[in-house]
C-alpha cells in the first residue's frame, strides 16, 4: 500500500485473495489462477496479468456452473 492513500495503484493488483488451496488441476480456489500463472505473476508484464486475469473470470463461472449443476440434482 502506498504512504499516500489518494495515489493511483499502478500495475494490475494481484487477485490473492489469502485463501490459498489448490484443486486438483493446481487450480487455486480463492483467486482462481493456476499455480503456474500464481508463481510467474511477479515477473509479468501488465498485459500477461489481464489474460491471466480474464482466465479466472471464466475458471470462476466453470466452477460456479459445477455448483450449481451439482446443488441441483
């Protein structure tokens, strides 16, 4: 976090969101990404970081559809 709350965040923040598990395909369960991408996140350009990140948006709605399918039967 910066000193000065009122400056812009530069980048693309990290989806960490401390709940660290991996599934079985080393997906993890809090943020969604791959334990490849978790550990390459650091060194990738901004651009890398929004595929990585619009990869998680649809490993969320695949894993959100499970669910539901699963609740449902």
């Amino acid at each position: 976090m910066t000193a000065d709350a009122t400056e812009p965040i530069v980048g693309v923040p990290s989806p960490c969101v401390r709940n660290c598990c991996l599934d079985e395909s080393d997906v993890c369960l809090g943020c969604f990404r791959h334990v490849d991408e978790i550990i390459h996140w650091g060194s990738a350009t901004d651009e890398e970081k929004l595929e990585v990140l619009a990869r998680c948006r649809v490993r969320y709605r695949e894993q959100f559809q499970r669910r539901n399918k699963n609740a449902s039967t």
